[in-house]
C-alpha cells in the first residue's frame, strides 16, 4: 500500500493530490501560496491519518516560476522531515527522456529548447552518453537558432511564434499531467528518493 502526496504546478497554480497505488485517492483545490494549511485543512476535514502517507512527489521544471517552485520545495521538505518520509523530484526533461526513449536509439547528443518567459528561451544541450547536461544557454529569438542536421531538437508545444520553426529536426512534446502520478508510484517503487532532503536544491538543468 502506497500513499503518496503529488504536488505540481501548472500555469500559475500549484495543484495536488494524494494517490494510492497510483489511483486518485484524494484531490485538493488548485492553490497559489497557502499550500500547507490547504491540504491540513482538508485532511482535517476528511479525518485522514497523515501518517498514510509514504512519500512526498514534486514536478519541477526550468519554464515555470521560481517563486511557485520554491513554495512546493518547501511544503514538499516539511512534509517529508515532519513525517519521516521519502522525496521524489521528477523534471520535465527527466520526464521526457523516459517516456520518448524509443525516439533517442543512435542519438548521441539531444537539445532541449524551452520557453521561459515572453520571448525568452533556454536551449539545453544534453549528453545521452554521459546521462547529464553538457551546457545551457539563453536566446531570445528563435530565428537566430543554428540547426544542426546531426542532433535532434525537443521543444515543448506551448510556443505561439512557430513560424521560425521550419524544420524536420524540430519535434515539439508535452507532458501528460496524468504520467507524472505514474512515474512518481514508479520511483517509489525504484526507491528513487532524494538522499539529503535538507540540502536538496533544484538545479536549472531540470
């Protein structure tokens, strides 16, 4: 039996929910900043033991906010040091590399291009070899962008300038929602945890 509270952020709410077994066990209204006491309150409501639960997921990812991020880092380590119990980070390209895996056979060297805000982006160039980030680096025009026939490009599909993008090397993804609840049951079952919860800080490359 496997309790685990999922806490992500999509667009400008954090969203959460605590799955058994993977399966919805118990959704919580989408939230901006008073995450603790939301989830208290309503467990309080529902007189459900918090000593359920198992582990604590978060979704990070490099194109949403800092501020929002730093929110669910915090609830999530309170949770976890207050209950004795494990923590699972998943990221967008993590994410990816494990759902399109089948696309990447005979790829050495793969990039990821990422909105972050208006017209800026962040181009991540990531090693299949080494299994990490080679380098990164911001753009702010898409035009301006070097193809190169031997690496293949991923963008996330949230773009509204596609125009600049015309070329058979582009490929544009996006992450199911639903997945990540997968995954996070998953890792658990991997024990994929973070070691040292209190010295845990995300990196960009995420």
């Amino acid at each position: 039996m496997t309790y685990i509270l999922n806490i992500y952020q999509r667009k400008q709410y954090i969203y959460s929910n605590i799955t058994y077994n993977s399966k919805i066990f118990l959704n919580f209204p989408k939230n901006y900043n008073n995450l603790n006491y939301s989830i208290f309150k309503i467990i309080k409501n529902k007189k459900i033991d918090l000593n359920i639960l198992n582990a604590v997921s978060i979704y990070l990812s490099p194109d949403k906010s800092h501020t929002i991020s730093r929110n669910i880092l915090s609830a999530a380590k309170g949770f976890c040091l207050g209950l004795n119990i494990k923590l699972i980070v998943l990221t967008s390209i993590l994410l990816f590399l494990i759902k399109y895996k089948k696309i990447l056979i005979n790829k050495n060297k793969i990039y990821f291009l990422i909105l972050i805000n208006k017209n800026n982006y962040l181009i991540f160039k990531y090693s299949l070899k080494l299994n990490n980030f080679i380098y990164y680096n911001k753009i702010n025009n898409l035009s301006i962008l070097k193809i190169k026939k031997n690496y293949k490009y991923f963008i996330k599909n949230n773009y509204k300038n596609k125009k600049y993008i015309s070329n058979k090397y582009i490929y544009y993804y996006k992450i199911n929602y639903k997945y990540i609840i997968k995954l996070s049951y998953l890792f658990y079952l991997k024990k994929k945890f973070i070691l040292n919860i209190n010295n845990f800080i995300p990196s960009l490359y995420i």
